[in-house]
C-alpha cells in the first residue's frame, strides 16, 4: 500500500470528481491520474528513442556541409506555400 498527499486544492479536486459522479472513488481518481501518467511517460521514451536513432542516422549520413540559415528558411517556406 502507498499512502500519498495531496495539496488542499488537489485534495478538492479529487472530492469534487467523487462526489459529481466522474469517478466511483478517490482510488478510481488516483488510478485513472497513474495511467495518464504512464502513457505521458511512454510518449516522452519513444520521442527519445527517435530522436537517438535521428542522430544516429544524420552522424552516419555523411560529412556536414555548411548552410545559409536564412536560404534554408526561406526554401522550407517557399516548399510550404507551393503545397497549397
């Protein structure tokens, strides 16, 4: 068993989820918050993972090459706008 505390307003919130409904008990509440929370974990470990593995890939992609910031830009908008 884990015993946790909650601020007053969290402690609210909690009660007023109980009491109009929206979840059948405190634990329900609790429950509900952890798996929001793993998934919210889970997305931020496979962004890591495919940001290593773009790294990865652009370290293996060859030898750097100078670029002109502003004709990058200007090229991804240009891209952009041709889509419409």
């Amino acid at each position: 068993m884990v015993t946790i505390s909650l601020s007053p307003e969290q402690d609210e919130r909690v009660r007023n989820a109980v009491e109009s409904g929206a979840y059948a008990s405190d634990d329900d509440v609790v429950q509900d918050a952890l798996q929001l929370w793993e998934l919210r974990e889970r997305g931020r470990a496979d962004d890591l993972a495919r940001l290593k593995q773009a790294y990865i890939e652009g370290k293996q992609s060859g030898t750097p090459r100078e670029i002109d910031p502003d004709g990058f830009l200007g090229d991804l908008k240009a891209q952009f706008l041709n889509r419409g």
